[in-house]
C-alpha cells in the first residue's frame, strides 16, 4: 500500500499498463522530456524510452489522427490532449471517426485509443482552459467517457479503459490533482461503468462525478450534523453509465440530487434526471433537483470562478432547504 496523489496515480496506472504490454504507446505534448504540463506523466520516458512515450507537435488533429491510425494497425494508443477545452480542435476525429468506426466497418475494426485529457475548473485557467465537458463526448455514440476523484480509480480505471477495445475519453480533473489517496500494491483493474457508493445514507441521493465528489461527501457531513442521511454516489463513468446503482439509491431514499461541473444546459445530470423519471419515478418523494454551474463560461477571476462551480456550501444549503 501507497499514499500517492492524484497526479502520481496517472503515471503509475500508465506504466502499470505499459509494462503489460510493449506494444501499447502514449502520444502528446510535452510529455517525454518534460513530465507533462500538469506533471502527470514523470518517469515514463526514461522507463519505456522515448519511441513509446513520444512528444508531438502542437496539433490535436495530428495526435488524434496519427492516435486512429496506429490503433487502426492494432497498436493501442494512450493520447494526451492538454486541455479539454481543446476536444473541440479536434471533435471531428473523435466524434466521427474514432467513434464510429467499429460500427461502419461491421465490427471488423476497432480503435484502442485513450484520450487522455485535463478537464475542469479551479485554476483560474479562464473561460477556454476551464471547462468540464464531460457532456460533450457523453453525447456521442462509440464513445466512451470515464471520470475518476480519487487516485486509486485513476489506477484501476486507466487500466480497464487501455485494455477496452473502443475510444475511452479519460478527463483527470485539474482540482484534483494534488489530492492524495490510498493505491494498493500489486495489479489495479477496475471496470468501466461501475459507480461507488462512498457513503451510506437514507434521506437523500447525492450523485457527483470528479471534483464534486469531495464536495459532495463534505456537504453529506454537514447535512448529518443536522440529522440528515444523505447518500453520496460516485459516479466515476458516464459511458457505460451504472443506473442499477443510481435507481437503487433513488429506491432506498426517495431523492435525488445531482452535483455536476457542466454548465446547466445539457449537462450530464439532466440524463440522470430523465433516466430516473422513466424508470424510477414512483420511487421518488420529491423532484430531482441538479446543482450545477450557470449556463455561463467560466470567469477568470478567482472570486467569480468560485461563485461559478458547485461549493460544499451551496450544496449543503440546497439540500438542506429543498429536502426540508
């Protein structure tokens, strides 16, 4: 057993994995040399050499396209995209070619890529390097979209997404990486599309993803010093999503509360909503209610950026007020 932070954890699940397999390579900007921007990726050059660990040039197109091409041959490719902001530069090979070709070939290809990306806010990044956009590629068929909190799934979950068959868009959560967790020793694989109860409770659901997870489980602490049970769900994948943990939450406490970075428009808590609506309305004692960003970009100055993103106090005083 190791204390590793978040950002250890990403280089450690990455080597894990290459060290398995000597065909799979990882592909992006500064990454070799340089440890990666966000110093996600230390070591690994000088372990597995800089053919596998290779650095690009500044082009999301070219790492996607040479990424597609290369898993296209049957090498799997970990590539780095620095700033989820920048999916969109490159949407077009990862909605409409990466995705869909599985499908358009009959099953008789698949893409073994991780695109491994840098997502939310709380670095003062400003509005084009803070976004969550989680929901972006939640939309696209023959993609999938994983978000650990803690290191431990970052091990476990960078492991199972590698070693799936199909695109998996892997966001580490910038908030979250000097954070620091538990990884047991030996073989970490987990499987996609499983949530984690992290804690118990009866009176209400808390379902969050990535950085709102802390969030969420302080603001359960909170709610229980007012003798609230609250119920905290990580929801940890999206693609596959595990609705069989979220409706028997939902079954054993009768409310429903989403915690989500995505601005509020369209974002993955309106899915959850709707799913529980159709599935599990009868359950419920009360209407689903979503604590999310504003349908707004996210401002650069630290004051506003923090009224911006969900806070352990707005969701326990949201909780707190609705449920009473």
């Amino acid at each position: 057993m190791a204390e590793l932070t978040y950002r250890n954890a990403v280089a450690y699940g990455i080597a894990q994995e290459m060290r398995r397999d000597p065909m799979l390579v990882m592909l992006g900007e500064d990454i070799a040399g340089a440890g990666g921007v966000f110093k996600t990726t230390v070591g690994l050059v000088e372990e597995f050499g800089p053919l596998r660990v290779r650095d690009t040039p500044i082009s999301e197109q070219a790492i996607l396209g040479a990424a597609m091409g290369a898993a296209m041959t049957g090498i799997p490719v970990i590539a780095e995209i620095m700033f989820s902001d920048f999916l969109a530069v490159c949407f077009d090979i990862l909605a409409n070619e990466m995705a869909k070709s599985r499908y358009m070939t009959g099953g008789q290809m698949t893409v073994p890529v991780v695109v491994r990306t840098a997502n939310g806010a709380g670095s003062r990044f400003g509005a084009q390097h803070s976004q969550s956009v989680e929901n972006w590629c939640m939309m696209i068929p023959g993609l999938k979209v994983v978000a650990p909190s803690t290191p431990v799934d970052v091990v476990g979950l960078m492991a199972a997404a590698i070693r799936d068959p199909d695109p998996v868009v892997f966001f580490e959560h910038k908030s979250l990486l000097a954070s620091k967790g538990d990884v047991p020793d030996g073989e970490i694989v987990d499987e996609l599309g499983t949530a984690k109860i992290l804690r118990e409770g009866s009176d209400c659901t808390i379902a969050a993803l990535a950085y709102m997870v802390p969030r969420a489980l302080e603001a359960a602490e909170r709610l229980a010093n007012d003798g609230i049970s609250a119920e905290v769900v990580d929801l940890r994948s999206l693609v596959p999503l595990d609705t069989k943990a979220i409706l028997g939450s939902v079954e054993k406490t009768g409310r429903l509360y989403t915690v989500e970075e995505n601005p509020r428009l369209c974002g993955w808590g309106a899915e959850i909503a709707s799913i529980v609506a159709d599935e599990g309305f009868w359950n419920l004692d009360g209407p689903v209610v979503r604590i999310t960003t504003p349908h707004i970009p996210i401002p650069s100055a630290d004051v506003l950026e923090d009224l911006t993103i969900p806070s352990t106090e707005r969701v326990y005083e949201t909780i707190k007020t609705t449920l009473n």
